[in-house]
C-alpha cells in the first residue's frame, strides 16, 4: 500500500475534538458536530464522515424537525440547525399574519424526513 501515502493521493485522517483547553481529553467528532463544521467553513469541504465501528451511533435515516411556526426566522433557523438540519430557505413573502414569524413551514414537524431535506419556512416580514 505504499501508493497511498503518496502526495497525489486523498489523505485519510481521524478528526478528534477536545472538551478542554488542555485538549488532554480527545474525543472523535460525532456526526452532527462533523456536519456543523462542514457547513460553517470550507476546510472540510472534500472531507467524508465514516463509521469504524458499532458505537458510534449511526446517523437517523429520518428525524422530525423542531415546529418553528410561531418563531421568529433567526430563532427558527438556530433551532432548525441544532437539529442537525442544515437546508432551509426562509420566504418573506407573505402580507398577512403576524410580523416577522415563521407562519408556514414545510414539510413541517409531524413528518420524519432526511436531515438533508430542503426545509421551507414562510413569515411576513416587518
């Protein structure tokens, strides 16, 4: 296998967190903390998450997202994104209602969806 330490070829590293400054502890990264980081920077943007063994929890082929209705957009996105769903489009489209919160949101929070599902989220805005 010398062939995959050379420079042309991907590396395959294990990426560790660490709950102290000491970083004495180290922890592997769980998925949605990995999906996080790939979303917010794009160092991680040819990196792949895999599972070595059977501890490691699997990701859910489907959850419930929060209810956002009744929040407002920026709460509804934090909270949609602590979640673990990453794909939303917020609309403010709508010219009645409540001002500035979320008054549709689809597919809503009774249905269980991948967490890659585009999530839609209409409010009126101020």
């Amino acid at each position: 296998m010398p062939e995959l330490y050379q420079q042309t070829q991907p590396k395959m590293v294990q990426l560790w967190e660490s709950p102290d400054a000491a970083r004495a502890e180290r922890i592997p990264v769980s998925v949605p903390t990995y999906r996080d980081w790939v979303a917010r920077t794009r160092s991680f943007s040819h990196a792949v998450a895999y599972a070595t063994n059977a501890s490691v929890a699997p990701t859910p082929s489907c959850a419930y997202p929060p209810n956002v209705i009744g929040q407002s957009p920026s709460t509804a996105a934090i909270n949609l994104t602590k979640a673990g769903f990453l794909n939303y489009i917020q609309y403010g489209d709508l010219t009645n209602g409540g001002k500035n919160k979320i008054q549709a949101q689809n597919p809503d929070a009774t249905q269980c969806i991948p967490l890659t599902t585009l999530i839609n989220m209409h409010y009126r805005p101020n």
